[in-house]
C-alpha cells in the first residue's frame, strides 16, 4: 500500500510518548508499504528529518513556526486565543499552509490509504472522511479532569478550552472515515462521548528485546516515573504522587528515592530535587533503559 502519514513533528529526538507509539508503528509498517510522512519542521531539531528514512519511504518536511512552552511567544498566542473558538491545544499547531500543500499531494500521489495523527493535524487535513484519525488521548477527558482538578481563574481557564475541545474533538471524530485508539477503555469513551462507532484499539507495543533486562543492571533509583515533564497530566500525576502517597512509602521505606526520567521539566518539577535529596529529576536522557 501508498500510505501517507501527517503528523505535527516528527520521531526525532524520540521524548514524547506519541512519539514513541507512533515511531515503532511506523517501523513496521515501513517494512510491508510505502510510507508518504509528512511533518512540520522544527530547525532546533535538524536530527528529524535526518532520521526520518528509518520510519518512511519519502518525507515532506514543512516550514511553520510553532511558539514553544514556555516562552512570551507561547503565553501572548495563547492570550490571542482566548477568543478563538478553536482549542489552544489544537489551534497553536494549525497551519492552514500545510492544508493547501496536502490537497495537492494527494491530488499529485494518489495515496491508498491517509493517517492523521494526533488532534491538531485535522484542523488542516483536507476530506477528513477519506482518513484514519490516529487519536493518542481522549483530549475531552483530559480538559475535564484539569476543570475538576483546578480552582480560581484557571478553573475558568480550563473550563472555557474544555468546552471548545469537547465541540472540536466531536466534530472531527465524526468527520473521520475511521478512529484508531490506544486502548478499549479510550475506544469506549470515543463511542460514548462522541456517537461514533467507527473505532478500533490498538495498544502501544513494546520491543521487548531492546529492553531485556541486562544481566547486571546498575543500582537506580527505587521508583520511576517516566514521561514528558511539559505536560499538564504528567505535571499533575507527579506532583500529586510526592505530595501524596511518597509519604506513605517512606512510612515503611525512609530511604525511598525517586527518579522522575523525562523532557523539558517545568520548574515545579524541578522544585521536587532541590527540596528533597532523594529525587532525582534528569531532563531529557538519551536512553531510558538505565532508568
């Protein structure tokens, strides 16, 4: 098959968890079809393109400036879009461009099969209804958990992009020729949320001989926590997790230590290390196995 592939970024520096679903997939596929990938480029990460030839057969790097978290660029975008009724979450990866670019390669290429991958790439992709809607996350419950979670202004915050997720994700999840999520309960939720019934599950494998256990494994920490530190759920869960339950541990285990292992780590994150000598907080590591 001719499959074209469109995603925000692409696989390399592999330090997010989509990326890591999305590369290994990739992998596979590359094997058996040919694989059409396209992707907007980020010039602080020339290792992406360089790389992508090991996931498809022909890549499109596109030129779009995305404001990156945190930085003036990113709060004045996201005080612009209080307005919008577009999702922050989606609207400061929409690149309108990209859309009239993808119209033409299809016309161009003749694809047999398209994935869109992830939420924000629907706000362009063109005959939505012809695509695989590759979803990671239900973005709605996650909006929804942030408003339960929250108080004062950000409460109201996190209800206003609530809402417009909730809209935004419904309208393209019914748009979408078919759904691909990464667990039933997800594929559920989809269904229940959204009315749709054209969902299927597919889980995150794992390369279980790149993570053999070596034979002597160095000395690490006693609890991992892995994911990227920038964001709001990863944020939320280690946090909580220290503040509520590390306690507890230490009520049996006094000298439990923690390593929490992943990207670009928000300056509460990195409070937890400087307040407390057992935790550990890396950044990003070129190879998770130690850890």
């Amino acid at each position: 098959m001719k499959i074209l592939w469109v995603n925000t970024n692409f696989m390399h520096p592999t330090t997010k968890g989509g990326q890591i679903r999305t590369l290994e997939m990739l992998r596979c596929l590359h094997r058996r079809h040919e694989i059409h990938y396209v992707a907007i480029e980020n010039p602080a990460f020339p290792e992406g393109p360089r790389r992508v030839g090991e996931y498809s057969t022909r890549a499109y790097p596109f030129q779009f400036k995305i404001a990156q978290k945190p930085s003036l660029a990113f709060y004045g975008q996201l005080a612009m879009r209080l307005v919008a009724p577009m999702p922050l979450a989606v609207s400061r990866f929409c690149a309108p461009p990209l859309g009239l670019f993808l119209e033409d390669l299809i016309r161009r290429e003749r694809f047999d099969s398209a994935v869109v991958d992830h939420l924000a790439p629907t706000s362009y992709f063109p005959r939505l209804e012809e695509a695989v809607f590759f979803q990671h996350n239900v973005e709605t419950v996650i909006w929804r958990r942030h408003v339960e979670h929250a108080s004062g202004l950000r409460k109201l915050y996190f209800r206003l992009q609530s809402n417009r997720m909730f809209a935004f994700e419904r309208r393209v999840c019914r748009a979408a020729g078919h759904i691909v999520a990464v667990s039933q309960v997800d594929a559920e939720q989809m269904r229940s949320l959204f009315g749709v019934s054209r969902v299927s599950e597919i889980p995150t494998g794992v390369d279980l001989d790149f993570f053999a256990r070596p034979a002597a494994p160095p000395a690490g920490a006693d609890l991992v926590f892995i994911g990227s530190m920038d964001w709001l759920p990863n944020i939320d869960g280690v946090t909580w997790f220290v503040r509520e339950i590390l306690p507890i541990i230490r009520r049996r285990r006094p000298d439990c230590t923690l390593a929490i292992v992943g990207r670009a780590p928000f300056a509460e994150i990195a409070q937890l290390a400087r307040r407390d000598s057992k935790i550990q907080v890396t950044g990003t590591v070129y190879d998770i196995r130690p850890y």
